[in-house]
C-alpha cells in the first residue's frame, strides 16, 4: 500500500480523499493556487504546496507544476481526482516518466476513451450496444449532410473529444444543419483543440443510466451496479441515484454485463464510468439502451455506489494504484437499499443560474452520522456530507461552482428522496448564492418521485423549479420577528408584548429581506417542519426555508438614507478579475455609466455608476484580481 499521496485536486473531492487517506495512514499533500490559501483542502492536508496563480490554467492545470510538487513533497503517488487533469492522457504518462505511481488507468486506455468515436468504435467490437451514427474521417459538409440523412432527424452533433456537455448540437431539420455543424466545430475547436464531430441518431426522452466498472492489473473487472444520473440542467447532472429507478433484473443483467466487457476489452485498471443513454419512453428493456461514452476517472457521483454496496472506491483505487488484486470478486459485492445525491452549487436559479462567489457568512447543512469511507448499516437511513468549504470560508469565482454534495442512503427510494428533501429544506448557505432550494423542488415533484423524469424533463419544467416561493420571505421576517420581540428577561418591564395605553397592543417590526422592507409581527405566517435561523449578529439573521436562505436584518437607516442618494463607491460584488476599467480619476460619469467590467465565475460583469458625478479614485488595476467588496471606483460632486 502506497504510504504518500498528492492530491492533484481542490474542494470537495480533494478533501473526500483525505478521508480515506487518513483512515488507510497515507500521508497527504494538498496543492493550492492563490485562491486557495485558506481553503479547507489545505487546511486538512498533513502537508500543503503552492502551485501558483488563481487561474487554473496556471495552477491546478499545470502538469509540471505538479509533478514538480510531487517530487519536493516525497510523495509516491498522484490522485488527480476528478476534473482537472483527471483524463489527460499526456498528464498520466509524464507522472509516470517522473518515477510517480498515476492512480488511474493507463493513459493509453485514457487516450482510447477520451475519443468518443474510437471508443464507440471499441463498444461496438466488444459486443456492446451502440446508437447508429456517422463516426468516419470524413468531415466535410457534404459526407456530413448525407450521413445525416442516412441516420434520420432529429440528429446530435457530438465533438469527438468532447465532454461536459460542450460541442454538442441538437438539429431537429436538415435546414439547421449547416448553421449548428459550424457551431459545434467552432465550440470544439475551443474547447478541446479538436474540432472533428461525430453524428448520432437522438434519443428524444432520454435516460442516462451508468455502471461503475473496476479493473486490476491482474486482469480482473467486475461492476458495482448502477446509477441513474438522468435530472440534468443543459446536460450536466443535478441529482444521481443508486439503483436506477425500475430497473429489471435483467436489463441490470445486460447492461452491467456490457459495461464489465468493455472494461476486459480496453484492459481497464481502476475506477470507470461506462455510461449508457437509455429509451425513457419505453419501460426498461434489454434493447432500450446504448452506449454514450466511458469516464476513466472516478465520478462526482461515487458516494451513491458506495453506500449501496457498502465500500470505498478510493481505498480500491488505491489498492489497485499498488499493484493489489481487486478487493471484491462480482459474486460478493452487494446491493442494499438505495442512495440518492444532490450537487450543491453556489448558483442563483431564479437569475439564470447565474454563479455566484464570496464569503460564506452561514454554511449550515445539517449534522452527517456518516462520513467518505464509512461502510452504511444495511437497512437504516443515513446522512453523509461531502464539502470542500465551511462557514466563514470564500467560494473563489475562478473554478466550478459546485461547493458540495448531500446523499442520503436508506432502505427505499422513496425513503431516501423524503429524507433529502428535508435535509435540504432546513439547510442554510448565505453569503453567496446556492441552487438548494431549486433541488428540493426537484425532489417534491411528483414526476421525480414517480421516477417518470428524463434528461430534458428541468429543461420543460424549468419556469417552476427555477422560481423560489415568494412566502418565504415573509416568513423569514416573522421568525426573525418572533426572535427579536422575545422578552430580554423575565420582568414585566422586558415584555415586548405591543403594549399601548389607548389602543390595540400591536408587536411589529420593520425589517430588511433582502432588498425589501417587510414590516413583520410574530405568527405572520404558518410555520412549515424546513426551516431554520442563525443569528449572525444582533441584528442580522440567516433564515432557511424550504431551502431558500433569506438574509433578514434590522435595517440601517443611514445606510438606506446614503443609498437613496446614489452612493460614491463601486465595489467588486465578488471575487473576480478587472478585464476592463473605462474610467480614470478626473472623468466626469452619469448614473448608470458603465465603469468598469469584472470577469467572474467564468462570467462578465458590468458595474455602474451609482449617480451622476466625477471620478475621484480609481482603486484597481487592469487585469487585476480582487476580493469582494474592493472599491474600484470612487466618485465626488462634480
């Protein structure tokens, strides 16, 4: 067994492997760009090493950085995690030409499945089930346009290198298919460097159904059942389950087997992904599934295997990284009960999803009883927690928004997805904002729990589930209310009863939700079992209800006063970069000028002149990376 690891990772997953680490004796080495100096990843590393600037192009991406890391720590081996350098090919060979042990498979195997049209190629001499589609060299437009018509619309155009859901083009009519074709090529090109595309038939009620599959150098492969990832926003997942829902026990039988020949045919060796796209129209059946594409990494989803078959996917990754033997043969792994995950993302549904970043003022998501690499009680409900980030901690607006996953395992689905649901309304996130409220929508519908949902069912849905309920706000200020009306003490001079010598006794209160003010009394509002409130100060309060976190607070008159005049400062909103300052000190601005522009979150920002005025101070540089609250620009009286 490996005694050093570095985890070529951040977040969540890098501190997951941690977990096991620790509980195995390994001794760990986190790596950390500027962004990262404090994040809860280095914080619980035995050792930590700098690798350089907040883009991850110049930290977390850079191999030779890496590796360089690697070598000064004395670590053994490199875990890439997942995301990041996790399926670069070039990145696998070069830790091993470094004297490193990689901990995943081969980069040869990695290079044959990074290609979606050579690993379809691959699937379909091993005996697995493959959409019809064009994969051929070919790739001008006329091959293109008559492939397509050999297929039948609607068709995909997928990029052969692709993943994450980019470079792909769904043409429902042969006149759109030159206009997407450039697209996705275009897309591609960015994206990946590669801009060849493959074309495949499309599934128009899709499922996504994938089998985790493990391989050792010794030849031996088995499966750890199935999950079923199919609630998907623009093709990234939200929820993933284990097992499918409806799943037979022979179509289980068909397509953990296909997966387990894929892995024989490739020499797999360590943790995979084969995914499947599956026929939602029809009830599951041997001849309703195909195959999509492999992930020669582990999932984001691994934790939902893990608690229905009772292991640690990182410990066998590590085992099989030594040269061990899988721990488990096929006939002794288990399935028991169902697991169900939801991915917590600091992003605003109600504005596009738009992603968000900053200081967490409160991150309360409940007490887990179960830990990454803790084995489940078979028939008993469980709560695990898998986060990269703690209250007071900062989201960077550099890397993916994602800051944590909830799962729950217990005896049913139905069981599970209740339990979820109720973790998820009384958890709070504030400070930035988070998608928790928009999942627990996801799990209360009815097409959800009946499991009658598909890939594009949020897409149809997507008005309603996006959308918070505007009663939560005015119930956020009664409980607020209720607190601050509370007697201080237990004379009858401290009762806050609304006591008045000639008229109704009235208790009531004006507060700040949000951006409104709520003029609130104690019992407003029926009281629902999700919710929760944690006093930040005296006066401001984080409120989570049905998921949603309101931020209520006693309003502060002088403030409000100076914003109604317009204000002199223009401060990042979060973290970021200035990619452009259109002001210098002396220019004269009117309100609602544009000022300066902020990239963040992988988003451009526009900020504002807040009045008319002349520019006193301009307190950034160009290209400059800054925190929230910075003030970029500062205005006077003309």
């Amino acid at each position: 067994m490996l005694k050093s690891l570095l985890i070529a990772n951040r977040g969540e997953i890098a501190c997951r492997i941690m977990a096991t680490c620790r509980r195995l004796g390994i001794r760990t080495i986190a790596v950390y760009s500027d962004a990262d100096t404090y994040a809860k990843h280095v914080r619980e590393a035995d050792d930590a090493i700098h690798i350089g600037a907040a883009p991850a192009a110049e930290s977390y991406l850079d191999g030779d950085r890496i590796i360089e890391a690697a070598k000064a720590s004395g670590a053994e081996a490199i875990h890439p995690g997942y995301g990041f350098l996790s399926e670069n090919a070039d990145f696998a060979d070069a830790v091993e030409k470094a004297g490193l042990i990689w901990v995943g498979p081969k980069a040869e195997t990695i290079r044959e499945m990074g290609l979606k049209d050579e690993a379809k190629r691959i699937a379909e001499e091993a005996g697995v089930p493959v959409l019809p589609g064009y994969r051929g060299e070919a790739q001008d437009a006329k091959t293109l346009e008559e492939e397509a018509d050999k297929i039948g619309y609607p068709i995909l155009i997928k990029a052969v290198a692709g993943g994450g859901g980019r470079g792909i083009r769904l043409v429902s009519r042969k006149s759109d298919l030159s206009s997407e074709l450039e697209s996705a090529v275009r897309e591609a090109k960015s994206a990946f460097g590669d801009g060849r595309v493959m074309l495949e038939k499309l599934v128009e009620q899709p499922r996504h159904i994938e089998v985790q599959v493990f391989g050792d150098s010794h030849g031996g492969a088995v499966h750890l059942y199935e999950r079923d990832c199919s609630l998907q926003r623009r093709r990234q997942k939200v929820v993933e389950e284990a097992p499918a829902p409806g799943m037979p026990e022979d179509v289980r039988e068909a397509m953990t087997g296909a997966a387990v020949k894929l892995a024989k045919a490739v020499g797999y060796e360590g943790a995979g992904t084969v995914e499947f796209i599956v026929d939602g129209a029809r009830p599951l059946a041997k001849d309703t599934f195909w195959f999509l594409e492999m992930n020669t990494r582990l999932q984001v989803e691994h934790p939902v295997t893990e608690l229905i078959t009772g292991t640690d996917l990182v410990e066998w990754q590590l085992r099989v990284a030594s040269g061990e033997k899988l721990p488990l043969e096929q006939k002794d792994i288990p399935l028991s009960g169902h697991a169900i995950e939801a991915r917590i993302c600091a992003e605003d549904p109600a504005n596009d999803f738009r992603p968000g970043a900053g200081r967490l003022a409160a991150f309360d998501l409940g007490e887990p009883d179960l830990f990454a690499g803790e084995t489940p009680d078979a028939d008993e409900l469980h709560y695990r927690l898998d986060a990269g980030f703690e209250a007071g901690g900062t989201v960077p607006a550099t890397y993916d928004s994602m800051i944590a996953k909830m799962i729950i395992k217990s005896w049913d689905r139905g069981s599970a997805t209740s339990a979820l649901s109720e973790q998820l309304g009384q958890s709070i996130v504030a400070g930035i904002p988070s998608n928790i409220g928009f999942l627990k929508r996801c799990l209360d519908n009815e097409v959800f729990r009946q499991g009658d949902h598909h890939v594009n069912w949020i897409a149809e849905e997507i008005d309603a589930l996006a959308s918070p309920d505007t009663g939560g706000a005015r119930l956020a200020a009664s409980l607020v209310a209720g607190i601050l009306l509370s007697p201080d003490d237990d004379g009858p001079w401290d009762e806050k009863d609304g006591w008045r010598m000639n008229a109704v006794p009235r208790r009531s209160i004006r507060l700040l939700v949000g951006e409104d003010i709520v003029e609130a009394s104690p019992g407003d509002v029926h009281l629902t079992d999700d919710w929760q409130a944690i006093g930040l100060s005296e006066t401001r309060f984080a409120v989570g209800v049905n998921g949603e976190t309101w931020l209520v607070e006693v309003p502060d008159y002088e403030a409000e006063a100076e914003a109604i005049a317009g204000g002199d400062r223009v401060a990042a909103p979060m973290p970021g970069k200035v990619i452009d300052l259109r002001v210098k000190a002396g220019d004269s601005v009117t309100k609602d000028q544009t000022v300066a522009v902020m990239e963040a979150m992988k988003m451009e920002h526009s900020l504002k002149a807040p009045r008319d005025g002349v520019v006193k101070t301009v307190g950034a540089e160009l290209g400059e990376q800054v925190g929230e609250g910075v003030v970029l620009v500062e205005l006077e009286d003309a």
